[in-house]
C-alpha cells in the first residue's frame, strides 16, 4: 500500500471481474483523488482470486464465473451462510441455466482461495485502516462487494464504506441502503465529480449524504495509473501477455435509438472525450510493459476514431472495441492498423422486421454490409442475435434463418441471447402496456434486494412474455439455434477467421 501517515481511501474491485486485467473504474477514481492531494490506493482483488483460480484445477469454474450469470453470487452467498448453503446452491441449480455441476473437490478449492485472498486482505486493511474503503458493483461484482462491506463493518467499524458501479436504478440504490447497513454511501451514476468530495468529506468529519448521484462529467478527470498493478505483474508467475489494460474514450451510445438499451438512462447524452492523451499512455503503457492486449469500454466506440487512431498504435496489438454497425471497410482498415482484432459489432438481426420493431435504425443491409467489411478489413466481428424479446414473431426468426442458409460465407454469431428487460430502457417503461410481467424465483437473494421489478437486472428473475409463448414462435426459435449452429461450424471448417 501507499506510504502515507494515514490512508484516506482503500478502492477495491471484488471479485467476479476477469482476472487478466486491471480494473479501470478504481484506478481511474483513484487517479483523480490523487490529483486532488488525496492519499489513496487500489486493489484488484478480483486478479489475485481470478489468478489463484487459473493456476490450479478450477480453471473451468473460472470460465464459468466469468460468463454464467449469477453463479458467483450463489457462490458468495453460501459462504455468507453457510447454514442455508444446501438450499442455495440446489436455487442455484434450479433458476440459473447453464451453470456446470459444481463437485466438492472443486468448491472446497474455490472456498479456500476465497478465504485466504479475502482474510489476507482484511489483515492487511486493519493493518494499516484507511478512513473509507470503495467498493464496486460492476460485472457481477455486487454480491462480493455487499460480503465485503458486511466484513469490514464487523471487523473495523470505524472505517466507511461507499459503493458505486452499475446499480440499475435509484430505486435499487434507495433497496440497497435499506438491506445494506454497512454501507455508509452509495453513487449511483458517474462518480468522476463526485468521489474527491465524498472522500475528503468523510476525512473532515463532515456530513456526507448516504446517496449521491454522480454528475455527468464532460471530460475525463484523469487518467488511470496502472504502474503499480503491472509493476506487479511483471514479477509474478502470471502470464504477461495475457494481460489486458483498458481505457475510455466515450460514455454513454451516440446511436440512442434501441429500445431494450438504457445506457444513456444511466449516461445521459453520449459524450466523447480527448484522445490523444489516452493513445499516447497506451503506447507508453505497450512500450515499457510489452502489454499488447488492451480493450476501449466505450458502449459504441465513435466513427471520429478511426481518423484519430490512423498512424497510431501497433499492427501487432490486440485490441477489443465495440461499434455498432455504421462502420465501413476503410474506417475498419484504419482499425486494423491501430491493433483492433476483434469488435463486438451491435447486429442483433437479420429481420428488417425485428430491426424495425426494436427501433434499431438498421437494416440488413446494413449488417450485412458491417460483416463485409469486418471480412475485408481482417478485423473479427464478434456479435449476437436477439431473440425473446416482446414484439417478436416467428416470421423475424424465418427471416434470420433465411439469412443464414443464403449467407454461410460471411462470420456467423458467436451466440444468440435473451433480450434483457434492463430498468429505464423503453421495453421496461412500457412493460404494462406490452403485457410484460416479472417474477422471482427463489429467496437466497432477499437479504441482498427484495422483489421487486427495478431490481430484475441484479438478481435473478424471469421476465414472462405472452406473445412469445406460441408453439410455432418457439419451434422458428429452436429452429434458429441450430441454423447458427450450422452456419458456426461450416465457417470455421472454411477456415476464414
């Protein structure tokens, strides 16, 4: 930890964030609590466990976590109380699909790494106590986050506890402080303007509010400091290469047209930020640590990029971006160039029906089009189709299945998901009127958020939808997973990508 007479703040990433990077949001709010003279440090928990989960047997539990939704929380949840962890763990086996039969061999592992990793992090936080320790709640890192700060609060109540990151709602926030006594303040939205105040209230003694709302920033307020954290990777057993640094260079979607999306509920309207300093700490960043793999967070990566990033960067990165389908071939080449392998491509269809019911402001041409070009470009298009979402109808899946029988030459999704019902999206606002209704299954999580429809993104829930629940929408459905299916195995056996 940082020398200092006395730590102000401790920002922490719980687990379950992939292991192979960094976390931006704790050192980015790090950075600008430094750069206000604020004495503070970061954690990458989520590394350590990740890392100790890599190098033995559980290397598929890993994979898991990171791609089965709620499996660590149930995980985090039978640790909480243990006298109710058969009845969670068979909840866990009944609600959540997909989720590997967990052997106790594989547990007693992952609950030993857990316990080591979190009392050596709790020894060394009463060590040294810093006046506020900083949680998040970003990709299924909530529940871990809520054990942590119920741990702390235990064992060191002197110290305040502030939690931020994707929370869905106030309401969920207001649900949160309620269950939640341990937690002394929550920001829901950015924290950028905010978490500087937060800190030094709580250093002054003064009186800071128990929820805050984040401002919405119009410029990045620092840059992250990943010295540290990859100073320390750089002599570790862990592989280097496969670490991945990341960085923002918008917020919120320039397109703000689908109706299943509320990032720009959460993110106002779409900002972009100054570049130049960001691809000038990434080649930094690639030439002191040899990191080659880095990832840009922005929701919708702006097309302004391609002409900032030409002449910048290095052909042998990795780098992941998400675009949505608007891109041409020469603005992908210029990608390319500047290291972009693979980008997570906003298709969801290949129905002008479906498009147009979900208000995507694309058509299959469109898509096509973006594929094309992702081809010619040599930049892998990583995308997925939609499926069960209210409007549907098997003509849209026919459409899709159609599409993929004619066009088995072009790179097929990567998998096809459940159309999430996400709070302040249009599909949740007009939920009544679509005949959408909402429903929990299980109690295992009604100590972390009741049941209650703004909180179905955080715990488990099933969302039913009348007009999907046809025997002919359900057969072009099935239907439709098997064509890609196809389609999937007769790409890869052409060898393209």
């Amino acid at each position: 930890m940082n020398q200092c007479n006395a730590l102000d703040a401790v920002f922490v990433s719980a687990p379950f964030f992939p292991a192979y990077g960094p976390s931006y949001a704790i050192e980015y709010l790090a950075a600008i609590c430094k750069d206000k003279g604020l004495c503070v440090d970061s954690l990458h928990l989520h590394h350590q466990i990740g890392k100790d989960l890599l190098s033995g047997s559980t290397m598929a539990l890993y994979d898991a976590l990171k791609s089965v939704r709620y499996l660590g929380d149930y995980l985090v949840l039978a640790r909480w109380s243990p006298e109710d962890a058969k009845s969670i763990f068979d909840e866990l086996y009944a609600t959540v699909p997909n989720v590997p039969q967990l052997d106790a061999e594989t547990l007693q592992t992952f609950y030993s790494v857990w316990n080591d990793r979190m009392d050596a992090f709790l020894h060394q936080l009463a060590a040294a106590p810093p006046r506020v320790v900083a949680l998040t709640a970003t990709h299924y890192q909530l529940v871990a986050s809520l054990w942590l700060a119920d741990r702390i609060r235990t064992e060191m109540p002197e110290i305040k506890i502030v939690l931020g990151g994707y929370l869905g709602s106030l309401d969920t926030c207001r649900d949160l402080l309620a269950r939640h006594p341990a937690l002394d303040t929550i920001v829901f939205g950015e924290g950028d303007d905010v978490i500087a105040d937060i800190v030094e209230g709580y250093r002054e003694g003064s009186a800071v509010p128990r929820l805050v709302e984040g401002r919405r920033t119009k410029a990045l307020r620092a840059r992250p400091r990943y010295e540290t954290f990859l100073d320390d990777v750089a002599v570790t057993d862990f592989d280097k290469s496969l670490t991945s640094v990341s960085y923002e260079l918008s917020r919120g979607c320039y397109w703000d047209k689908c109706d299943f999306c509320n990032f720009n509920t959460a993110y106002g309207r779409f900002r972009r930020f100054n570049a130049g300093g960001i691809l000038d700490q990434m080649e930094q960043v690639s030439e002191r640590y040899g990191i080659h793999r880095f990832h840009l967070l922005d929701t919708s990566l702006p097309p302004s990029f391609a002409k900032q990033c030409d002449g910048r960067g290095d052909p042998g990165w990795d780098v992941f971006v998400e675009i949505m389908a608007d891109w041409s071939a020469d603005m992908l080449k210029a990608l390319r160039r500047f290291g972009v392998r693979r980008a997570q491509v906003g298709i969801e269809s290949f129905s002008d029906g479906q498009l147009s019911s979900m208000n995507k402001g694309m058509t299959v041409a469109d898509n096509t089009r973006v594929l094309a070009a992702c081809q010619e470009a040599d930049v892998a298009p990583v995308y997925g189709l939609l499926v069960g979402r209210p409007g549907d109808t098997a003509a849209h899946y026919e459409d899709c299945i159609r599409f993929a029988e004619n066009n088995m030459h072009l790179p097929p999704p990567r998998y096809i998901s459940d159309c999430d019902l996400r709070p302040g999206s249009p599909l949740y606002r007009n939920r009544a009127e679509l005949g959408i209704s909402i429903s929990f299954a299980g109690s295992a999580f009604e100590p972390i958020l009741p049941a209650t429809d703004h909180n179905c993104e955080l715990r488990p829930s099933t969302v039913d939808i009348p007009s999907l629940q046809g025997d002919e929408i359900r057969a072009q459905r099935r239907l439709l997973e098997r064509t890609v299916q196809s389609w999937q195995a007769a790409y890869a056996e052409g060898g393209t990508h």
